[in-house]
C-alpha cells in the first residue's frame, strides 16, 4: 500500500444540489484518494443517488439521521487507508489540497495531521474573506490518531464536533499543524449548519467548552 494512500469522508445530509462539486474537487486531487466515502446520514433528498452517480471512487454509507460526527466517524470506521480526510458535503478542495498537506507532513514527520486556511465564499461566488480553519473539511490526519482518540461526538445543537474532537486529540498527544495557505473552500448559504448565529445551536460551542474544562480537572486530579 502507497505511503500516501488516503480515504476521503463526506457526511451528507440533503446535500444534493452541492455534492456533485464537493466530489468533484476531491477526484481532481494531484494525488487522488484511494476511496470516497459519502455517509447519507439520513437525508430526504437525492444525495445518495447524486453522490453515487458522481464518480466510481465513491461509496454511499446510509445511517438515520445522527449528526455530522456521527456521520463522519462512521466513515472514519469504514475506511481502510493509513490517512484519512474529511470534507464537508457544501465545501471544497483546491486541487493541490492534500499534495501539498503530504509535503507539510513529510517534511514534519512528528506531526500526526496537518489542516489548512480555508476561503469562505457565497454560492454567487463572491469571496468573503480567509480564515484559519481548524475543521472537517481541511483535516488530513493518520488513521492512528482516529483508533485512539474515538468517535467524534456531536454536542447539543450540533456545533462544535470538531472543536471538541481535535481538543481531545491534542489531549491525546497529537500535534496537529496548521499551514498558511489556502487549500480549502467553504459554501455559506442559510442553509448550511454553520450559518449565522442561532441561540440553539450555539449550545453546542458551550457543551464542548465545559467538557474540556471537566477533562483537564479529571486529568489534575490523577496527578
């Protein structure tokens, strides 16, 4: 198996109208992926269909509706690759994404994954800014860091999954390196999870906050 051989997951829910795109940017990767695993994690639209359409790498997962960690653990699960990567279903790649991630991590054997900047951008197209992403979309991580730190749990209101998984990986040991470029695109429309600000699903921000502070008092106390 090739050093670099990686699996991409995708959770998806009603992603229909984006998911073509998503896929596409993955297939057009300078160093392809081994596998693309679209986790349908209970979705009333034609997102399997559409995303087992788009190209022969791609293999569908169905679950009930659960979340996005839920969703992108079970694809995490599923995948039999030393690295994994993950991409939201409304977001994309540019193509050299994961090249020059690989390179980062040759050069930087003692880091366990490396994510990027990331372009946020509105379906006119129009650029809103850049930022520094530390989220699914722009993570490539060895598949080590994943058997040992678990499945990514999705908090109240279901915001804030990664922040509390990559927390638990640093936790864990894991240097996660962030690179300065720009790699990686985020759709924001009003319907994305992420969208705006909402009282409810904010919760999830705070949950993830209290269970970092209730970890590292635990961890004191056996010291």
């Amino acid at each position: 198996m090739s050093e670099h051989a990686y699996g991409v997951v995708i959770p998806a829910w009603n992603a229909a109208a984006t998911i073509g795109e998503c896929i596409a940017s993955i297939a057009g990767q300078s160093v392809p992926p081994r596998e693309i695993i679209v986790v349908d994690d209970g979705s009333t639209d034609d997102t399997a269909a559409v995303a087992a359409a788009a190209h022969p790498l791609v293999r569908v997962i169905a679950q009930e509706n659960r979340g996005c960690g839920a969703a992108t653990s079970a694809g995490f699960a599923a995948c039999g690759f030393p690295w994994l990567a993950s991409l939201d279903a409304d977001d994309v790649w540019l193509p050299e994404k994961i090249e020059r991630q690989f390179a980062h991590l040759d050069a930087n054997p003692r880091y366990a994954g490396v994510c990027c900047n990331m372009e946020l951008f509105r379906p006119d197209g129009e650029v809103l800014g850049t930022r520094e992403a530390w989220s699914r979309s722009t993570m490539l991580l060895r598949r080590e860091v994943f058997d040992t730190v678990g499945e990514i749990i999705d908090p109240p209101g279901m915001r804030g999954d990664i922040v509390d998984w990559l927390a638990r990986v640093r936790e864990a040991g894991f240097v996660i390196a962030m690179m300065p470029q720009v790699l990686a695109c985020r759709r924001v429309h009003p319907g994305s999870l992420s969208f705006g600000r909402d009282e409810e699903r904010d919760r999830g921000y705070l949950h993830v906050a209290r269970q970092a502070i209730l970890r590292r008092r635990a961890a004191a106390r056996e010291t």
